[in-house]
C-alpha cells in the first residue's frame, strides 16, 4: 500500500522532467529559427516535424499535454498543460 504512492510519484516526477525537456527544445529550436530567418514569432508547426527543414523531429507527449502553438522571441516562459496540471520553463 505503501508502495504506490511512492511509485507515482516517481511516475509525475518523470513526466514533468520530459515535458520540461520537451519544452526546452522548442525553445532552443524556436531560438535558432529566429536567427535564422529575422523573425519575431514562430508556429510550432514550423518547427515540428520529418521534413528536412524542421528542427524537431517530433514531440513526444506522456500524458496528453498541450505545447505552445506559438512561440515568441519576447516569450519570458513556455507552458504545457493538460488535465494533470502545469510544467512551466522559464528560458
């Protein structure tokens, strides 16, 4: 009895640590793309993808979160939610 909520917490623990990743590497490919191309905003759909031109491959969810859709030069924090709460990374 005691195990399980040991365990999930493990589980929420390392959810969170993906998500932040997942949520450093948009900003670290929405950085780049702005360097590269002079612009101020960029759809994460453009950032996202198999092309050869996208700079993510994919975006691995692990419990149905939600991304930016949009990121910003001028964004101070990216934030991906969902039903089990919030991660927040702040650049």
């Amino acid at each position: 009895a005691m195990a399980i909520p040991a365990f999930q917490k493990v589980r929420k623990s390392s959810q969170d640590k993906t998500i932040l990743n997942n949520l450093r590497q948009l900003n670290a490919a929405a950085q780049q793309y702005f360097l590269e191309k002079g612009v101020e905003s960029v759809s994460s759909d453009d950032l996202v993808g198999t092309d050869t031109d996208k700079y993510i491959k994919s975006v691995q969810k692990v419990r149905d979160e939600t991304y930016p859709a949009t990121l910003n030069a001028t964004d101070t924090e990216l934030v991906a939610g969902g039903a089990q709460g919030t991660v927040t990374y702040r650049p």
